[in-house]
C-alpha cells in the first residue's frame, strides 16, 4: 500500500514539475520570440490530428472537416476564438450525427 501512494505522489509531483517548466521560463524572459507562439500552435494541431490518420476514414472524417473549416474560417476572418469556437461545435455536431 505504502508504494502505491509513493508512486502517486512522485507521478503528480514530476506532471507537476513538466506543466509548470515553461512558465518559469517564459517568466524569465521579457518578450515571447514569434516563433514560440507558431510553434505552441503547430504542436496543437499536431496533437487533435494525431489519431485522425490512423483510424478508419469514418472515424476521421469529422476530425478533418472541423480542422479545414477552422483552418478556412480563420483565414477569412483572422478571427482565432471565432474559429476554435466554430471548428468545435462542427466536430461535436458531426460526431453528434454519426
């Protein structure tokens, strides 16, 4: 029993330790280079696509339609929480149906 709860405390401390590793360091420095917020979201959509490619068509089907209407909304209104908010409730609405 006593290893379990050893085991559960050095687990949330070390998820700890990762999440709150670039806050303290983008606290250190007094300007976000550009790239850092191009790269924060390439990763993003690296991880909602992750699992589309490798499922049956059926299954991401939805996952790419969200995405091209996020993708093209954002390109026509320059708008990123308008799209976010549009991709999202096209996902859950195709996920809805199917």
């Amino acid at each position: 029993m006593n290893k379990i709860i050893v085991i559960i405390i050095l687990c949330a401390l070390l998820t700890f330790i990762l999440r709150a590793t670039p806050y303290f360091l983008v606290n250190k420095i007094e300007h976000m280079p550009d790239y850092l917020e191009k790269l924060i979201a390439d990763v993003l959509v690296v991880y909602c696509f992750k699992d589309a490619f490798f499922t049956t068509p059926l299954k991401s089907l939805p996952a790419l339609i969200a995405g091209l209407v996020t993708a093209i909304s954002y390109k026509l209104h320059h708008n990123t929480t308008l799209s976010i908010i549009l991709g999202t409730i096209l996902y859950m609405g195709i996920l809805h149906i199917l």
